[in-house]
C-alpha cells in the first residue's frame, strides 16, 4: 500500500525506465528491475526528461543603449531544478527535498556553478 512513511526500496536516478502495474488514487504501483513497489505520480512522466549537458547558463541580454536593463534581476535563478543533481541550492535530491546547503554551489572549494543571475 503506498505510504509515505513506509520505508524506501531504492531510489532512481532521472530518467529511469518503470513499468506500471496499476494506481491508486496519485500513487503508482510500479516494477523497476524486478523490484516493485510505489511512486508518487509527480516523480513519473511520459516523456524522459531532458537532462542538461552544462550547468553554465546563457549569458542574460547586456543593457541596451537607452538604459534598459535585462530582464533577470539579480539573485534569480540562472534556470529550472533539476532532481538528482544537487549543483544548486534550489535543486532536488532524489527524495524531493531541496538539495539547500547540500549543494556545490554552498560549499565552499571544488566546483561553483553559476546558479544565480
């Protein structure tokens, strides 16, 4: 029966394959690798995701001759979480739970990716 209080089988990496079984209510009773169990359904679609080849964004538009500033203030997001990747403070661990301190960008040495404008 799904819970979430029951204990975790195993966590999946983005984009992996499940085979569903059936559903209840927004829960999915589903077969990955020969394991089953359930997943919610807003950690399940259709389509595979798209995963990001760079964690370095675009660059926002320079200020235009009138005085125009660009349209990204700064302190926003450079782009969208991404689960499974804790690159930015605002990215997803596998579980769901904001990625926060935990991530790259929060520590101090190693790498630092552009996560803000």
């Amino acid at each position: 029966m799904p819970d979430t209080g029951a204990r975790i089988i195993t966590t999946l990496p983005l984009g992996d394959l499940v085979q569903t079984n059936g559903q209840q209510g927004d829960w999915y009773n589903v077969t990955v690798s020969a394991r089953n169990g359930w997943i919610h359904g807003d950690y399940l679609s259709e389509a595979k995701p798209v995963e990001l080849t760079s964690t370095t964004p675009v660059a926002p538009a320079a200020a235009s001759d009138d005085g125009t500033v660009s349209e990204h203030a700064s302190g926003d997001p450079v782009r969208d979480a991404v689960v499974g990747r804790c690159d930015c403070p605002y990215d997803l661990m596998r579980n769901g739970r904001l990625c926060g301190g935990r991530s790259a960008y929060s520590k101090p040495g190693g790498r630092s990716p552009v996560c803000y404008w």
